[in-house]
C-alpha cells in the first residue's frame, strides 16, 4: 500500500511565507515613503562664488595659489542655478573664469573687479568639476546634483 502523499505546504509553511512577504512588503513601503519625504521640487539655488588664495609661493611649489570660495556646491536635479561670481581682485589682477564640460558647458571669464552672473538648470545627477582655466590645478570646484 502507498502512503497519502504529504502536502508540501504545511499551515506553518504558509504563515511563515505569509510573514515574509508581508514584512519585505512594508519594508518596500517605508522606503517609498521615505524616498517621497526626501523630494523636494524644483527651486532655484543662489550661490555667491568668489576667487581666493592660499599663502603659497607659487616658485617654490610650482602651482598658482588661486582657489575658489566655495569649491563644493549642492542642488537637486531639476534646480536652477544662479551663481554671482565675483572677482575679488584690485586692478592690474588676474582674470578668473567659471568653466564647465559638457553636460553644462559654461565658460565665462570674470576680469577684476568685476562680476558675473551665470543661470543653468541641473537635469543631470552627479558631479560636475568646475574650474579656472588660467589657474589649474588648483583652482577647481565641484557642483553636485542629487538625483
């Protein structure tokens, strides 16, 4: 005589399935709801981004002690963003320029003294150098867009 095949699906079975299906469920709706608290729309970003210097000997070190102040700007994808670059240099200075790559090709040059004001929507995420091209390496900032 054979035996009655045994269900392979227990009632313990079932509820422990049940269980984690529902626990994996509520997981994936708290991070839904936490991705959606995190968004935020589209606004417009003003930075104020200005040339600076670090107390270094360009002879002795080789490299031009320019920088950039700040040198790390956030936005949202979707952003607007408005930069007022001012060249904080006297007369008889260095000009400075905001240069971008593709995706956001900007290259404007800021003589001294004087300022700029450069507007751009994000609509890629990532990070994104900018520079001055007359004063590599060190003059380099980096725009980051969230996604």
């Amino acid at each position: 005589m054979s035996q009655p095949r045994r269900n392979s699906w227990s009632a313990q079975r079932v509820l422990l399935v049940t269980a984690l299906v529902s626990i994996a469920a509520g997981a994936l709706a708290g991070y839904g709801l936490g991705y959606a608290a995190q968004y935020q729309a589209p606004t417009t970003r003003v930075y104020y981004l200005f040339n600076s210097s670090v107390n270094l000997d360009p002879a002795v070190f080789g490299v031009p002690p320019d920088t950039f102040s700040p040198d790390h700007l956030t936005a949202n994808r979707g952003d607007t963003i408005v930069i007022r670059y001012y060249n904080i240099e006297e007369s008889g200075g260095d000009p400075h320029s905001f240069t971008m790559h593709a995706p956001y090709t900007i290259d404007d040059v800021v003589h001294p003294g004087n300022k700029t004001t450069i507007t751009f929507t994000v609509n890629l995420p990532g990070v994104f150098e900018y520079y001055c091209k007359f004063h590599p390496p060190t003059m380099i900032g980096y725009l980051t867009v969230l996604g």
